[in-house]
C-alpha cells in the first residue's frame, strides 16, 4: 500500500458485503478527503427502480441494457448525506426501499448489466479524487487503485444496523428476516458468475463489527497518510 501512484489523486476502492458500513464510512472519507464520493451500489439501485417504474422485468437483459445507456446519474454528497439523481429527479429515498434489496440484486448480477454500469464508474472516477465504493471495485472496475479497503462485519452485526436503520424510518421489519435477507443476499452476491464479491488481494481487511464509524474512518486515513502521498 499503495499501489504505485499513476494519477495526480489517488482512487480509493472500497469494498465489501452489505451493511459492513461502507457508505457511511465511504462517504465520510470523501468529505474529509475533499474528493468525489461515488456509491456503485446506489447507481444499481437506480437502474433497479427505474426499470421496476418502467416495467421492465428483471430478466429482460435487452430493455434494460438500452435503459442503462440512456441514464444519468449525479450524486450530491455532504458529511450528513448523499443524494443520487436520475435524469434530473431525486431518487435517494426510493432506492432505498427494502424491496430494492432484492431486485437490485438480481439486476446487478446481468453480465451486460454490469459491462454497461463498470464502463460509466471508470469514466466518473478515472481523473482520481474519488472514493469508490461497492463490491467489485478493487477487483473489477479499477484493480489499480493506488488504496483498496475490504470492510466486512459479522451477519448479525449487519443485520443489526440495518434492522436499526429502518426502525429510524419507522419501517418495523423483524431482525431475524433482516438477518436472513442479508445472508441470502451475500450468498447471490458471492456465487456470482460475473464479479463476485470478493476482497482484492493486495485490499487492507478491516472487520467493522465492534469498531465505531469514526475509529474505522480514523484507521483507513492513517493507512493513506502513513504512505505519505500528498493529498
Ligand atoms: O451496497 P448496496 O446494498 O447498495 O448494493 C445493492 C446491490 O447492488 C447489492 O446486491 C450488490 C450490488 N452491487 C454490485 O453488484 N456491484 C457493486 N459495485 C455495487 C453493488
């Protein structure tokens, strides 16, 4: 770590399963960082919506290849929040929906899909200045980020922040089938022909399961700074 340096800013990839903390943790190192935060997973989110509005079944590849190419995406971050709009319109709220899990998950495993969604990451933070973050971007969209994290967390400490989350927005779902949703979708994500999540070898590994969110941000800036890189 890190990676040699090929950009004026650094990339920094972050990844890892479902409700390990990284976007929050993501988004909070962008801010201090002064660079773009990108959240992947939320770009899926959005072509999930968009083609559940439109219609579109999960398995129709063709319809929604063409409806990825024609979406664009903007994301408005500060430390508090992150917004993500689709052709002008605020989708934050809607992609976060429990439903969306699940579809997102089956459209994010379309090969052509994924082609489409990885071509458009590369070209929003190939400059650098830009904290990536989902499940194959250490792997996949950039293997030569110059920093690569893999944050993960135990099932239930997972399922317990989700289950708290949702609580917050007065969504009362049982933590047990949050559990169960969360295991079954690390298992989809994981098995996955066509990039499966898994951590890149040279990713520093950081279990976030008893740690809080500004010790975990605290760790990963001492690991950027202490290759002494100007940022
Ligand atoms: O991180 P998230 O829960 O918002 O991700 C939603 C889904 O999108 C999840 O099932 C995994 C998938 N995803 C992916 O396949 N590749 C990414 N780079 C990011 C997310």
């Amino acid at each position: 770590m890190p990676n040699r340096i090929k950009r004026k800013k650094p990339i920094i990839a972050i990844d890892g399963p479902a409700g390990a903390g990284k976007t929050t943790i993501a988004r909070l190192l962008a801010c201090r960082l002064g660079f773009t935060y990108i959240d992947t997973g939320a770009m899926y989110r959005v072509v999930a919506v968009r083609a559940h509005e439109e219609g579109i079944n999960s398995g129709d590849e063709n319809r929604l290849e063409s409806l990825c190419r024609k979406i664009d995406i903007i994301f408005r971050t500060t430390e508090e929040e992150n917004r993500i709009f689709l052709n002008g319109e605020d989708y934050s709220e809607k992609i976060r929906k429990p439903f969306v899990g699940q579809i997102t998950s089956q459209v994010s495993a379309k090969p052509n899909i994924r082609e489409t969604m990885v071509s458009l990451q590369r070209k929003m933070g190939g400059n650098g200045a830009v904290v990536m973050e989902g499940r194959d971007i250490g792997t996949v969209v950039f293997p030569d980020a110059e920093f690569k994290f893999y944050l993960d967390a135990s099932s239930e400490t997972r399922g317990k922040r989700r289950y708290l989350e949702l609580k917050a927005k007065n969504e009362d779902v049982p933590l047990d089938e949050i559990i169960k949703e969360i295991k079954d979708r690390d298992e989809r994500d994981a098995s996955r022909i066509h990039s499966p999540l898994k951590k890149a070898e040279d990713a520093v590994y950081i279990d976030t399961s008893d740690m809080a969110i500004e010790e975990v941000v605290r760790t990963m800036l001492e690991v950027i700074k202490r290759t002494g890189l100007s940022l």
